[in-house]
C-alpha cells in the first residue's frame, strides 16, 4: 500500500483593517443615523391667515398654510427651528438622538391688540406667532 500524503491546512491569513478603513465603516453608519421632525400648523386657535415660513439650521425647508404639516429627515444633534410670518419670528433649539422624532406647533394667531381700533385705522391686524415642541415618537 502507497504511502499516503499528508495534508497540512494552513489558516488563512488575517488581515488587520487600517485606521482609515475604520473611519469608512464609522462615516457609513453615522450616515445611516436619522431622525424626523414634524412641523404642524394644526392648532385649533390658529387665525387661518398669513403663511408660515419654516427654517431648520438657517436653511428653509417648507411654507405651512393653516391645517398643514411637514416632514423631515435629519441627523441627530443639535439643531434650530425657526418660523417666521412676515410680521413675527420664533425660534427653538433643540438636541435629537438617533431614531428620535420630534413634533413642534406652529400657529398665526389673536393676541392683544388684534383686534382694536388702533389697528383698524392702521389698516391691518397683529398676528401673534406660536412655536412650541409637543412631544417626541
């Protein structure tokens, strides 16, 4: 009988990632991290009139119209909302975590003075501007 040969298996070589190989996989998942915010113009107290300019971290991203709503993606961190009706400006800061959606009110409307006299001859009508944050999904 022949001898027979002797098979040695050897292990694969390992081969170790390099620090910016690291940093890749690190840059894609952060990537992949998002949350949401609603923005609502849903407020039973809300005038009706004047549109609502929405504007997230100095860049604009909707106009609202009474009984309307907007949805956005963005990633985690801190961020600033600020909404303006041409007469009145809000803003708020706000930190979101990862998955995190927020929901903030937004509405045009009655306050002091609205209505007087003063403001008939003046030929308009304050507006009050609201923004608030209802809570988190």
């Amino acid at each position: 009988m022949p001898p027979r040969p002797v098979v040695t298996e050897t292990a694969p070589a390992v081969v170790e990632p390099t620090s910016a190989d690291l940093d890749h996989v690190v840059e894609q998942l952060k990537s992949s991290w998002t949350s949401r915010i609603t923005v609502r113009r849903t407020s039973p107290k809300d005038m009706g009139v004047r549109e609502v300019y929405v504007f997230l971290d100095g860049q604009r991203i909707g106009l609202l119209h009474n009984t309307q709503e907007l949805t956005v993606e963005v990633p985690p961190g801190p961020h600033t909302l600020k909404v303006d009706n041409t007469l009145f400006r809000k803003s708020l800061d706000f930190t979101l975590a990862v998955g995190e959606h927020a929901i903030f009110t937004t509405a045009n409307y009655a306050g002091p003075g609205t209505f007087s006299i003063l403001m008939f001859f003046m030929g308009g009508n304050l507006i009050y501007l609201l923004l608030e944050r209802e809570g988190t999904k």
